[in-house]
C-alpha cells in the first residue's frame, strides 16, 4: 500500500527527503514513496495572511523559555491555510498522479493551519492527511524527523482503525497515558506519546477488533519502536558516550547513520568529496599538504559530480585546495555547521574535521565504526 509523501513550497525538500529516508528503513507492507512534487499555497496569500484563531490557548500557554519571543514571532509572520485549503491541494495532487482511493496522500507544510492541529487527516473521508513541519524543535528538543514521521505513520494507522472524526474523538484520551490516542492540546505533549512509542491495552484491543491487516500494524508499531530508541540513543549520547556508524551509501555516496533513523548528512558535492577524502585519511592532513593529494580529491569529485566537465572538475578542486584561498577552511566550516546541527555538539566533535591551523586536520572517530554500503 502506497503511502506518497509531498511537500509545499515553504517546506524544506531536506525535511521531506529525510522524513522519507527514516520511514523507509522500516520496509514491510506499507510503501512510503518520495513525491518530487512541489505544491503551493501562494494563491491565498494576495492579503496579509489571516492570523491564526487559537494562539493563545494551544501555543503560548505553559512555555516560558527564552527562546519564547523568537518562536511567538516565527509564528506569527507564518500564513495560516483553512484545512478545506490544505485538504483541497491533497485532492488535486491525488488526482494529477491518478492516486487511487485506497492510497494514502501526506502533505508536509510549515504553513499554520486555522485549528492549529499538528496533523489531521481529511474529516471529509478521503485517506489524505498533513503534518505541520515547524515548531517542533522548540517543542521537542529534539530532531523534527521523529516526531513529523510519527504523526505520518500514527495518522496512516488512524485512518484504518476509525471510520471518522466522532468516532475517533469516542476512542481518544484525554488525559495522556504515552499513548498513540492521547488528545495532544499542545506540541509539549505529543513528546510523552513520541517518547514512549506505545499503544495502551484499550487500543490494542480495539486495534484487533476493527480488523486492520496485521501487517500493517506490525510495520507501524515497528517504526514507533524504531523512532523510540533512534531518539533515545542520540538522547542518551553524554551519558552513554556512543558513537553511532557512519554509512557511505551507493553510487553518490550519500553519508548517512543507521541507529539514528538513517539520518544523513547534507554536504553538497565538494564539501563531500573533501570529507571522503578526510575519511580515507584517519592519520590527519594539514590544509596546507592537500595540493599533493589532488588526484585522490579529484577522482573523488569526480565520482559524485552530477555530469560535469572534466575540466569544470578540475578547476573547482583547484580552487578549493589552492593554499593561498581560504576556501577549503570555509568548506570545513560548513561541514562543521551541518553535522553539529544534524548530530548535536557532543556527539558531532567525532565527525567534524578538527584540528588547530597548521597541523594535521582530521576526522576523530574511529574507522571500525564506518560501513561502506555500495
Ligand atoms: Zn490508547
């Protein structure tokens, strides 16, 4: 059974394709397909954008941190969609891919919507279903993937068990128990249902009784455990000291950690080929050697430069290891950027390219710990 995955324009591509990647390494009977699609909501938007009609009750009560006044202010610049706008863009792109009716369309937003739900599904009927994209970090503390692919696969499992809203709000908790029917007022919440990956014996029951595939539940109840530990495991990192594997994938040799949901890292392709080259260099180069190893870096580029000519290769490698240009030091900043922002500061001093100016720079961690997936 297809699940298709699109995203609007003011959603990151990363936060779909990572989304994706994470929902797909629990593989079973459920298909969770990538859609390049782009969709967009610019069509509402020729008057100031509507202000949401609950931000006082559902967001800004109980948080009290000193981020509080940048997140209210992302919030309210946000345009807000009715769920009809939302839930009218679902039909639309169901019907230009021709998705039939027993598949599911999942639209990832970073749009409000004028309830203010993170995630709802189409009271209307059809198996169609958003998730709001932002926000969650500030909620959660934790990397929006788990959460955003929770709501998906919970909201795939909901539309199976329950033949509408009346019937759903009959079976959902209102008072949080960390499971999958808590009535979440606030993102806050959603933490304890996310953090537990349970199901309470109620639902169980009724989960049988209603007759759902069980392979389906199965692969469903396997990602809530799969998010759980990923979770728990970068959580965990300054207690347990564990350093995750790092996979190079394929032919485009994609970087990627398998115990934390296959995170990846998103290096564009010079700032990766000059980390494959520090991956292959455990024993450290100076910036300043690197000229002498061009035709390692080279051939690297090469390998995962989307069809370039040879001598636009050669020329952009040139540049990036010319001693007398900053731009190898501005791409090991980059690099440092991202993976600190995908891994943590704790768990990222492994895999950042250190080292003071004028010795050896090298990637820490230890290379039993790397897999080569071709
Ligand atoms: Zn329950």
């Amino acid at each position: 059974m297809n699940v298709h995955l699109f995203r609007s324009g003011d959603c990151e591509p990363e936060v779909l394709s990572d989304v994706s990647a994470l929902l797909n390494s629990f593989p079973g009977i459920l298909n969770f397909v990538e859609q390049p699609e782009v969709t967009h909501f610019t069509e509402f938007f020729h008057q100031p954008p509507p202000k949401p009609e609950f931000l006082t009750s559902f967001y800004n009560n109980k948080i009290d941190r000193p981020e509080k006044e940048d997140f209210e202010n992302r919030f309210q610049k946000r345009p807000t969609l009715s769920w009809n706008q939302i839930f009218d863009k679902c039909s639309q792109l169901r019907q230009q891919h021709d998705i039939g009716n027993e598949e599911f369309v999942v639209l990832l937003t970073s749009y409000n919507n004028n309830l203010n739900w993170f995630s709802a599904g189409n009271p209307a009927g059809p198996k169609d279903h958003f998730v709001q994209t932002d926000d969650w970090d500030y909620f959660l503390g934790s990397d929006r993937r788990f959460p955003i692919a929770y709501q998906i696969a919970s909201g795939v499992l909901k539309k199976l068990v329950f033949s509408g809203y009346q019937d759903l709000q009959d079976h959902w908790h209102e008072e949080p128990r960390g499971c999958m029917l808590d009535f979440c007022k606030e993102k806050k919440q959603i933490s304890l249902k996310v953090r537990t990956g349970d199901i309470c014996s109620d639902c169980l029951k009724l989960i049988h009784e209603r007759g759902v595939s069980p392979a389906v539940v199965g692969q469903i109840f396997s990602i809530f455990d799969g998010i759980r530990t990923h979770m728990l495991f970068k959580n965990r990192f300054e207690i347990s000291g564990n350093v995750p594997v790092l996979h190079i994938l394929g032919r485009n040799k994609d970087l990627a950690f398998p115990e934390l949901g296959m995170l990846r890292l998103h290096l564009n392709p010079l700032e990766k080929a000059l980390y494959l080259f520090f991956l292959n260099h455990p024993e450290g180069v100076p910036i300043s050697h690197l000229p002498d190893y061009k035709a390692e870096i080279l051939e690297l580029y090469a390998s995962i430069s989307p069809a370039d000519s040879r001598e636009t290769i050669e020329k952009r490698v040139e540049e990036m290891i010319d001693p007398v240009k900053n731009s190898c030091s501005e791409k090991i900043s980059r690099i440092k950027r991202k993976v600190t922002d995908a891994l943590g500061p704790g768990m990222a001093s492994f895999f950042i390219i250190s080292g003071a100016n004028g010795t050896p720079k090298k990637i820490p961690f230890d290379r039993s710990l790397l897999v080569i997936q071709p």
